[in-house]
C-alpha cells in the first residue's frame, strides 16, 4: 500500500490553515468529523466536556469497526495549537513545512491527524482488511492537558495506544514524569513604606527570603523543579501584603516528587515562622499557604508490555528503527497511562514546536502514516 505524498501534504496544509488555538477548536472539530465521516465511520462521538474546559468542541472519539480479528486499539492526537496561531499561512519549499508568517505552524499535532487521515484513505482505497481502531482526538492539550483529563476513560473502547504528538522521528516514549503544581501564597501586613514602614510585613520578602533556600532547577536524574511566576504588592510605597508563587515539581519517581514538594512546603513554612519583629511595632504576623494539585500522572511503561511489542513489531516489518527514550515533559499519554489505557508516544517528525521557527519533512509524515498502516494490518496483530 503506497502512502500518497501530494494528498498527505494537501491534508496537512489544509489542516494547518484552519485556525484552533486551545477552547477555540470549534472550526477543526467539524472538519474532522466531516473527513472521517466521508472515510465512513463507523461512529463519531463528541463528548460533553466542552462546558469544563470552556472550549467550543468538545473530545472526538471516532471509531472504525474494522474486519480483522485483532485486539482494538487507539491513536491520538490534539486538535489544538498554541499562540500564534492566527491566521496561519503554510509554506512549502520542496518538502519542508513551515509557517509563511510570525505564527506557529500547527504540525504540533498536525502532523500526527493528517497521518491519521492519509493511513484510512489508503486502507479505504485498497479495500484492506484493518483491525478496529478509535482516533482519540483532545481538545485543550496545550493550555494543561485539559481535554483529556475531562475525557471519560470509559468511551474509550480500545485499552492499548499511542498518542502521536512529539518531534523528532522514530522515536518512542515509554517513560514521563508526573508533576505537581504548585501555588504558593505567602501573606503579610500592608502598611504605608514612608510614613510607618515598620507596621508593615513584606510578604515579597519573606518569600524571596523561602526561594533562595528551596530546591530548583535540576534536582537529579529523575526531578526537576521550577519557579516560574512570582507575583505581589500593589505599589512602591506600600509594603507588600502578599506574594503569590507560582511552581512544579516532576520526577519519574513518586517518591522523589513528594519528597521534594515536601521539602519546599517544609521550607516556606519554616520561614515563615522564623519570622521576627524587630522594633515590635508590626501590625500582625505573617502566614502561608502551600497549594499542592498533581497536575498529570507519571507514565511508565516497560518493553515487554504489549503495546510496545506491537510497535516495534510493526516497525520491524516496514524497515523502521526506533529508539525508546524518556521524557521530561508531560503530555494526553500521561493522563491515559494514568487512566489504565496503556499509551506509547509515538514522534511524529516536527521540529522546533511552540515557536515560529516549527516545521516538519514530508518524508517524515509518508513514514509515520506508513507505521500507522503497519500497526492496522495483519503485520501486528
């Protein structure tokens, strides 16, 4: 079965060209769900977590019946693109793809639909048997994994998959890290910074004073943590009454993320209550809050676990070499895994994502539809 490069590259650059930042995903959901339905679906479900995630579309699942007595499995990919992503142009210089503009291209996770698409019409074309198969497809990835995690795990109907949606090529996640986010808010006393500074308590510096001392950065092999945000005070001549950080914590380890995230809330706290009044004249006393949310599950799946022999296996009979990597970043697969539907990461070929400098090779998408219509046939069943 040959792959059809012109159309592959029509499908990628239409889909490209209709714009759906995250919540405003409307426009590519009704063109999705036209296109499968041409290709003869066997049954297109939008689900109803738009009114929780505040997009305009709720998650597609659309399934394929298919012939073959193989077990059923999933891919997916998000429909949403990061800012900018007005008005996208697609330039095409012999078999690269980049955006004509100042926007992003949208191949994170263009890329990963149109193989999607191309690897049905080719089985529709050539009247090939295929395994029965759902296109799990999210709204809201980039803005926090939103989609997914208001997906109801139970309309998936396939247990085992693969979330096409990372750069490079040939190359597979197996293992992520799970993370916590962090909020934490540090309170002081307001007092006029001329007139009676010493009333006052500064919430920006007791928690300048916490952030020097908690772990960022790399922490090892497994962990990371960051501060990213900091936000507080309401002009130069007040004392600032609060502080708001905003944080994370990932490892592939629970037990190292919880450690961590225990030790930076044993941190601010600790500072907290160290905090002495020098002339007796403060106003009040100081306090904080550590807000702790997991943000996404740890993913960890290991090579002989099916879903991973039916990859490589796949791959095998077309040629392709894979490399099995971890990740550090969280992605749909972490809320899957998380959700008992074992999901691999497959790479689709992008480049340089969340930037307008983003772009992708045709070849690579030819042989990422060419894995799909691998992973369909009887080559791994």
């Amino acid at each position: 079965m040959d792959v059809n490069r012109e159309r592959l590259a029509a499908s990628f650059t239409e889909l490209c060209e209709i714009d759906s930042p995250s919540r405003r995903e409307g426009r590519i959901s009704r063109h999705l769900q036209q296109v499968f339905r041409e290709l003869g679906a066997t049954e297109i479900v939008e689900d109803d977590s738009a009114g929780r995630t505040g997009s305009e579309s709720g998650n597609l699942i659309i399934r394929f019946a298919g012939a073959l007595e193989c077990t059923p499995i999933f891919f997916s990919c998000h429909m949403d693109t990061v800012q900018p992503a007005e008005g996208v142009r697609v330039k095409r210089s012999g078999d690269l793809f980049t955006s004509e503009g100042d926007t992003v291209l949208g191949s994170d996770d263009k890329s990963g639909l149109a193989a999607c698409i191309e690897a049905m019409r080719v089985l529709r074309e050539n009247n090939r048997p295929y395994r029965p198969v759902e296109f799990v497809i999210t709204t809201c990835e980039e803005i926090g994994l939103v989609g997914a995690k208001a997906l109801e795990p139970a309309l998936v109907r396939a247990r085992e998959g693969y979330a096409l949606d990372s750069s490079g090529f040939a190359r597979v996640i197996t293992h992520a890290p799970a993370a916590n986010r962090l909020t934490i808010t540090v309170t002081g006393v307001a007092a006029h910074a001329g007139l009676h500074p010493e009333w006052g308590v500064s919430a920006l510096i007791l928690a300048a004073r916490a952030l020097a001392r908690v772990p960022s950065g790399r922490i090892d092999e497994e962990t990371t943590a960051n501060f990213g945000t900091i936000s507080g005070g309401a002009a130069s001549n007040i004392v600032p009454e609060k502080a708001v950080i905003e944080g994370e914590v990932r490892s592939h380890s629970m037990a190292k993320l919880e450690r961590v995230t225990g030790e930076i809330r044993e941190i601010f706290t600790a500072t907290v209550a160290a905090w002495t009044d020098p002339t007796g004249s403060a106003k009040g006393t100081p306090a904080v809050d550590v807000a702790v949310r997991q943000d996404f599950p740890v993913m960890q799946l290991e090579r002989e676990e099916p879903v991973l022999r039916r990859v490589e296996a796949a791959a095998r009979s077309i040629g392709m070499t894979l490399t099995y990597e971890r990740a550090g970043g969280g992605s749909d697969a972490n809320i899957f895994n998380g959700n008992g539907l074992a999901t691999a990461i497959v790479a689709t070929g992008m480049t340089n994502v969340h930037s307008t400098k983003e772009q992708v090779e045709l070849q690579d998408m030819v042989d990422l539809t060419r894995l799909l219509l691998a992973l369909l046939t009887e080559s791994s069943c």
